[in-house]
C-alpha cells in the first residue's frame, strides 16, 4: 500500500481521503498545507505535516494536489518541481464507484470522486478534478489542470481547455469546446463554443465577463484573492 500526501488540507482533500480509504489501495500518511495554524494539527484524523516545502522530506512517498482551482494546482506543482519533485510523484485518485472503461486516458494525478462516469475513448489529462457525479461521454478530451465540479455533463466529442472550470450541475453540447482559462457558471447549458478566458452562464449559457475583466475588478475592489 502505497504511502501518499495530500497537498492543501481543503474539502476536496478529505474527500480524497474519503475515497482512498473506501478503496483501501493507499495510506495517507498526512497533508501539507502552508497555513501555519493547521501545522501539527490533525484532519478527519491524520495529521497536517507541515508547509508544502516540507516536501522534500517525503522522498519515498507520493501526492496528490487537492486544491479546488486548476490554476492553483498548476501554480502548486511548479513549485514541487524546483523542490524536485518530479512527474512520476503524483498518485491518480479514482473512487471505487467511478466508472473507467478500457480505452479512456486518465492523467497523472487526477482525481474521480465518487459516481464519475467515463464512457468511451475518454481522455483526461494531468491533475484534472472530476466532483461526484460528473458524465463525461464517447471522446471527450481534457487539457491538464481542468476542474469539474459536481454534476457536470459533457456530450460526446467536448474539448475542454487548461484551467477551465466548470460549476455545478453545468452540461456542454456536444462537440462544443470550452476554451482555457474559461468558467461555465452553476446550471449553464453550453451549446456554442466558449472562448478562452471567459466566463459563461445561464441557459442557454452567454457571456458574462473575460478574465481581464475579473482581474481588473478584484483590483478595483481590493480583492486581491
């Protein structure tokens, strides 16, 4: 059984935890979390280890990236590779009630929590989050670090890009592509292509705002977050 540490001690963390101890494949031995006021405490009973540097101090075991936001994990991974902590590193999470057939692709790293469904030819690249209950159908593919939250559905032949996020309870048309960098808000219907960087909502799903423009906002504001 394979030693592994989960790295930001986030919901999604426990519920890799959750998981990997349904499935009984591998022991987490701790979380590293750079909140000094989690250190050397205990969550759902294991402890927090420490800072993510403290990596390095774990040669033999393995990790899994378990912040919500693909731009973090990205962001998370660099940095634990100028510690030295290669591709090769990450463990690939998929629940006991996921449903992976032969033929699909799942990344290093990934996570499938519980109920995730994978149909045919379905190819997921590295660090990607699939929340309970997600659908995704025959040649589906997704870039690295692509976050889907719970419920969402893809049809058939969907492209997802980098960092994309997709809210709850969301679905794409088929043969529709989802650019990098964009946000499909809670209940979207996707029936056109969304560009990289914006953000999409309703039903069906229009534009709302691009990233620049989120940015330039959360500076107005002073969320600098």
């Amino acid at each position: 059984m394979a030693d592994l540490i989960l790295i930001a001690a986030s919901g999604l963390a426990r519920e890799v935890l959750a998981s990997t101890r349904s499935a009984g494949t591998a022991s987490v031995i701790g979380f590293l979390d750079d909140d000094p006021a989690l250190a050397g405490t205990l969550l759902n009973g294991i402890p927090v280890l420490g800072p993510i540097a403290n990596a390095v101090n774990y040669p033999a075991a393995q990790f899994v990236v378990c912040a919500g936001k693909g731009l973090v994990r990205d962001q998370i991974v660099r940095r634990l590779q100028l510690l030295g902590v290669e591709a090769g590193r990450y463990a690939t999470v998929i629940d006991a009630t996921a449903v992976v057939p032969s033929g699909t692709v799942v990344g290093e790293g990934s996570i499938l929590l519980a109920n995730v469904v994978l149909t045919a030819e379905v190819h997921l690249g590295r660090h990607v989050v699939a929340m309970p209950n997600v659908t995704m159908t025959h040649d589906d593919e997704l870039a690295d670090f692509v976050t889907l939250t719970a419920g969402v559905s893809l049809g058939g032949g969907v492209r997802i890009g980098r960092f994309a996020y997709l809210g709850m309870n969301s679905s794409v048309r088929e043969r529709c592509t989802v650019g990098a960098g964009a946000t499909v808000g809670m209940g979207a219907a996707v029936v056109h292509d969304v560009p990289d960087g914006e953000t999409w909502v309703g039903v069906p799903a229009r534009l709302l705002g691009t990233l620049l423009e989120r940015e330039n906002a959360n500076i107005e504001s002073g969320n600098h977050g």
